[in-house]
C-alpha cells in the first residue's frame, strides 16, 4: 500500500511531544536512574601522555569510607575483543595493559556507597608511572602517518596536469584547531546484572551498537543485554561508539554483583569520549581566466590516537560539490598520544568544507568575479563522481533564493568598501553539498482498541525531534489524530534500528514506519477479506485510505468501517505489524542524493579591538521534504550556532605533555545568546524521490558553510585572508 501524503507531512510546526517532559525536569535521562543497592563509580586517570605504570597501590583507597572495589588492570579478567562497528574498530578499551597512550587513559575505577565517597577515594589511590616523551603535534616528524587510511581517495581525470595547463592557480593551506562536542548532559552509564542478563541505562546515539558490544566483550548473548535510553542529555556524535568507561562500569557491575553508575566529571568529558580532530588541509585550484574549473587537489591530514581508528575523511566531500573534470583528493592520519578523536557533527565535510569553501572565495577575489557567480558557473547538474543524476537538487534555488534575502546583490564588492562607524563591515557566502545514507531500520505499529496505535523501534531521541516527527508521520499514515499516537524507542529490546548520526536516522525510521504502517493496514484489509459484515471485504491496498481512525474507499468515503469496529468484531484487543526499510535495490543502481544549502554571512570587524561580531545569517536548504519546520528550524539554529563556535571561539588546547589545557566550560569557550546574530532559515526543494516520505539527511547541513562563509566575509571586511579556525582576538588586530 502506498500511503497518501497529507497535511502533517508537508511540514505542520508541531510542538515537541516530549517538551512538556522536558520544561518539567521529568524527561528521564540516564543520570536521573536509581535502583535499589546502587553504589556510584569514580575514574583515576593517568597525568601523564605516554609511559607505562610501574605501580599501583589502592590499599589507601580500600580503606576509605564506603569504598567496596577498586579495580585496575592488576585485579580484573581479561575481556572479549569488541567487534568492529560498520564505522571502523572501537576504541582501545582500558586494563589490557600497563601501557599508558595518552592524557586522561582510564587506570582505575573506584566504587563507593555515594558520589562523594568514589571521588574521594578515587584521589586515595597511588599510581607511579614510567614517563616516555609523547609524540605531539600534527607536524611532529616522529608521529607514524597513515595513508589513505578510509580507503576513500578519489580520482577523477589528471588533477595534477590540469593544474600545469591551467591559466590561473590557487594553492592555499587551512588549518583548524580540534574541539570538543560537549552536550550539556553528563555522559553516563548504570549497569545491573540479573544472573546473566545485562541492563545498561547509557548516554548513547546507538543503543544497538552498545548491545552487540557490550555482549560480545562479556560473552553473553546479544538477547541478554538491554540497553536504555529514552533521552539524550546532548551528543553531536560524542555517543555513537562505545567508550571505555561505559566497559568499565558494566565489569564493576559484574564484579560486585550490584548495580554500579557512573557519571563523568566534565573534565573527563575532554578525555573520554572523543573530539572533532585537529586538521592541516592543502588545496589547489586550476581555473581559466572566466571561472571554469580545470582541476581540484585536495589533501587533508587529521591527527588521532596512537593505537586508535577514526572514519573521518576531510576531502571526499570535494570531489562532489563541482563541476570539474580533473579531481584528486587524499586524505592521511597522524598517530599521537591523544585521547582519540571521534565524531562531532558534519565529521570531516565541515572541515572539507571550510578548505574548498574559503579556496573558492579567494580564487573568485584573485580572477574579479563574484563568488556566488564562481559557484554557478561550476555548478554540478549531475553527480560529478558517477555522471548520474541526482536523485534531487535544489541548490540553485537556494543560492537565487538566500541572495534575495540577504540583499547579496547590493553589496559593494570592493574590499574594506563599507563601515558603520568604527566596524569594517563584510559579505561572504558558502554553498554546502551533503551526502546523506539511509541504513536499514525496522519498526512495529499496533493499533489497540481503546484508539491508540504505539509504535516502536529503538531509535534515539538525540534532542533531533525523533519523538515527534514519528508521532506526525505514524498519525498521518494511520489517519489518526497525532494525540492518540504513542512512541516508543531508545530501547534496545524494541525492532533494532541505527544510529541516531550521520543525517540518517530520521530518513531511516520514517522510511520504516512507513512500510510498517502500509503493512499494518494490509493486516487490517486481511482481516476483514472474508467478513461478510465488513463493507471493505475483498478491497485491494490501492482502494483504500486511512482517514481519522478508520479505514474507507479512496473514491468512496462513506464506505469504510473504524479501526475499533474491526477489532472488537474480530476479537482482537490490538493488531501488530511488522516493517523494514532497506535502502539497498538488488540489481538497481541508487541515484546518488545529497542535501544542499547556501550561506549568506554578515560580519562587522573592530580593527583597533580584534573584535568580530556576526550580525546575521540567512540559510537557505534543500533537504526534501521536511516533515516538522519548527524542528527542522531548531535543527538548522542549533548546528549554526555550532559553527560559529567552530569559526571564532572553540579551541581544545593540549599543553606540550598532552594534557587538555582547557577541559571547563569557564576556559574552552562555546557561544552564548550574546554572540548569535539574526538567523534567517528557509527551507525548498521537491520531495526526493529516493526515499518514500521524500526526506533526505538534515541533522548536520546545518554546520556545514557556516565557518567559510563567515571567513569570507571577515575578508571582504579586512582584506585579511584568515585560513586557521578559530578566528580569534589575535588574528583581526593590527600586525
């Protein structure tokens, strides 16, 4: 059954059906979970970036009140090797050895009666350490390089003799310093063992993932591990692995036979679960004298931990965004002692983006054409990779439609052309191409007859808008009103589904909701085909619409009978479906899909001051069809704020023993209400026929563009071309 789109689905505003929760303090998140015989955990992390352990003494902390384990890698069994996730090998987990690797290593877990008596502790236990010099800096020549470490470099005609022929060439070098995802929610794990079933309540953006994990490393089977979480204190990718202190919170549990929870300090948040990693970007365009692209090298070097993997590619996003013949990209990774990096949103496109972005912007200034003109005039109609097209685009729009918003046409394009009072004022701009997936997602519908249909996978709300974007789609395709829809995910138990990361959660549960809800109807049509009472016996799919709570012929309304008549006829206090989405087509090649968007940035600078102040941002995107404006809004909002943290503030300092100089919020500084301009989101495009609701990938488009956009305009204001992030105090004063 095809189900007929309505109105919820063309982008009705609805309010969160969690925010009440919320606003409340009654959301549950995993910090707020207490269970009878609850004892608390505390880490002891390593001061020093590389070495060994020579000794660890814990008799003092033993012996302090309320302390009933410490446990280090002298005292635990050794563990199952995890399995590898679809995004590369987890990280390496704590007590395999007496090596130390990095700042912040976890070297013993305290467990206590209360917080305050495993912190305590904690401090009580003695550890002396073999210090070796660590190797640090992304240019260190001792650090071991990784080539092509993804597999991901691409190559697309003769990039380097397309540079030799060309009449105009750019070569130019970016950097940006690594930072830190830091959600407002505490990451936290609770672990309680039945015998041999395993209950986690975890800060996570993948519970599926955690499940086969934590299994896997106990030796349990994947059904005896449940893991929980039906809120998100925040993430941007900082839940989508399975980090060491989550292991060992689950072995403390196990050990001690009681449930054990940890809750990290924000300090460890600096060290524990990853951070956006520093990155050195060299780009080259080839360009004739009239703006058409001839070639496009793009090289990027990203650090990570030196045991570790981390899937962040930085330049394959270049080879889609233009139209060019000749293109290579390469990326390498650089193994130091630091806690491992991992994913925070947009992973490696936003860097990618920033290179080839603030390239274009120069080259476009070196050859006196506009930029939004340069981007046109390199516009890709068709994927530039494959040569097929796009299963949808809409970036011409965006950049027609953004330009008349901001007023682009009636900048003054000379450079330091315009002021208010002491501020230099400046224009920049951005285009934005964003590969989105979708991965296999299952769900199940029932609809019950007192009137409510629960529907259920174990998906993760990550504060996106999952909740109710599943409400609206689940309501419309039923023909129920969305108030008497129920959801339930952030379970491990439910019909497994992704990760909530990648742009690719919303499109994946919708698309399985709503096979799901096509099969469901389906059900309801079987049920009633030999029903001589039932006016819709014998119906096909493709006769029949739902519509407020019953079921009826398309060209016939009045013929149709209500969902709670067929059950109470038949019996049945409910019926269930199941349903799968699968993105992959045997034997049909997939048009390649991309979500699109264009920046529009206007900065005033303080010369005398270093100050930089950003005044507004009109965004314009494709990202088909959107199924909640005011989400989708929210969504947009949040991550440009992300980016202008990214652009002029956000900075994880290591210190030269590899220590995290700044792991407060009172020193790494984010963006506050005061430095959030006028934001102006609009959203276009035609469904994408790719997918069956016509969605494509929203969560992280939002970040992606804005740094560039806004460098380009702090050049436009200054004539001071700025290539490293963050642009700070230091980089606007006078030389």
């Amino acid at each position: 059954m095809t189900a007929v789109v309505g109105n919820y689905l063309l982008g009705d505003p609805v309010d969160r059906v969690e925010g009440p929760l919320k606003v409340t303090g009654t959301a549950p998140y995993p910090s707020d979970v207490a269970l009878p015989g609850l004892v608390h955990a505390a880490l002891v992390q390593s001061p020093i970036g590389a070495g060994t352990i020579s000794r660890i003494d814990t008799g003092p902390a033993e012996a302090a009140p309320g302390v009933v384990a410490v446990l280090t890698y002298q005292n635990t069994p050794e563990l199952a090797a995890p399995p590898p996730s679809p995004f590369g090998s987890p990280p390496r987990y704590p007590f395999t050895d007496n090596r130390i690797l990095h700042y912040g290593q976890h070297v013993a877990i305290v467990v206590a009666g209360t917080p305050e008596q495993a912190a305590t502790a904690a401090r009580l236990v003695e550890v002396d350490y073999a210090e070796t010099p660590p190797v640090l800096g992304i240019d260190n020549p001792r650090a071991p390089v990784l080539e092509n470490p993804y597999g991901t470099d691409t190559e697309r005609g003769d990039a380097a003799a397309g540079l030799a022929a060309a009449e105009v060439v750019l070569d130019a070098t970016f950097a940006i310093a690594p930072e830190t995802n830091n959600p407002l929610g505490l990451f936290t794990t609770v672990a309680c063992w039945e015998a041999d079933r395993l209950v986690v309540h975890e800060t996570t953006q993948w519970p599926m993932l955690v499940r086969s994990t934590l299994a896997a490393v106990f030796g349990v089977p994947e059904g005896n591990v449940r893991v929980l979480v039906p809120h998100i204190g925040g993430g941007f990718g900082a839940g989508l692995r399975v980090p060491p202190h989550t292991v060992l919170t689950v072995l403390a549990a196990r050990t001690l036979d009681r449930p054990v929870k940890l809750v990290l300090t924000r300090p460890q948040m600096f060290t524990s679960i990853g951070h956006r990693p520093e990155t050195v970007q060299r780009v080259r365009l080839g360009a004739t004298r009239d703006g058409r692209l001839v070639a496009i090298d793009h090289e990027g070097t990203s650090t990570i931990g030196i045991e570790e993997t981390n899937l962040e590619p930085l330049s394959r996003g270049t080879a889609l965004a233009y139209a060019c013949p000749n293109v290579a990209t390469r990326d390498r990774q650089v193994r130091l002692n630091i806690p491992n990096p991992g994913w925070m949103r947009a992973p490696g496109t936003v860097q990618g983006h920033f290179a080839l972005e603030s390239a274009l912007d120069e080259l476009a200034y070196e050859l006196g054409i506009d930029p939004l003109e340069l981007r046109l005039r390199n516009y890709a109609e068709v994927h530039p990779q494959s040569g097929l097209p796009w299963s949808s685009k809409a970036l011409r729009d965006c950049y027609r439609v953004g330009a008349e918003r901001f007023g682009w046409a009636g900048r003054n394009p000379g450079i330091r052309s315009t002021r208010d009072g002491n501020w230099l004022v400046g224009y920049g701009m951005a285009g934005v191409t964003f590969e989105w997936y979708q991965s296999p997602c299952r769900a199940s519908i029932s609809i019950r007859r007192d009137g409510t249909a629960q529907v259920r996978s174990a998906a993760t709300d990550l504060g996106t808008g999952t909740y109710t974007i599943a409400t609206q789609l689940a309501a419309e395709l039923l023909g129920l009103d969305r108030g008497r829809v129920r959801v339930a995910i952030g379970d491990s138990d439910l019909p497994p589904a992704p990760q909530s990361g990648g742009s690719g959660l919303a499109v994946a549960l919708s698309a399985a909701i709503h096979a799901t809800a096509g099969n469901l109807l389906r059900a309801f049509l079987t049920l009633v085909a030999g029903d001589d009472r039932s006016p819709l016996r014998g119906r096909e799919p493709d006769e029949v619409r739902a519509t407020d709570g019953r079921l009826h012929l398309v060209h016939d309304p009045s013929v149709g009978e209500t969902y709670l008549d067929i059950l109470a006829r038949h019996g049945r206090d409910e019926l269930t479906a199941d349903g799968e989405a699968t993105p992959q087509v045997d034997g049909v090649p997939m048009a390649p899909s991309g979500s699109f968007a264009a920046r529009f940035v206007e900065v005033r600078v303080d010369e005398e001051l270093g100050l930089l102040r950003v005044r507004r941002i009109v965004t314009v995107v494709d990202a088909g069809r959107v199924l909640n404006r005011k989400t989708a809004r929210s969504q947009i909002i949040g991550a440009t704020v992300m980016g202008l943290g990214m652009a002029m503030l956000e900075r994880t300092v290591f210190d030269p023993a590899g220590r995290v100089a700044n792991a407060t919020f009172g020193e790494y500084l984010i963006p506050v209400h005061a430095d959030v301009p006028e934001l102006d989101v609009v959203f276009l495009g035609a469904p994408d026929g790719l997918h069956p609701v016509g969605m494509k990938g929203l969560g992280e488009i939002g970040i992606v563009g804005v740094a560039p956009a806004i460098a380009n305009a702090v050049f436009h204001a200054t004539g001071r071309r700025i290539r490293s992030l963050p642009i700070t105090i230091e980089r606007l004063l006078p030389h």
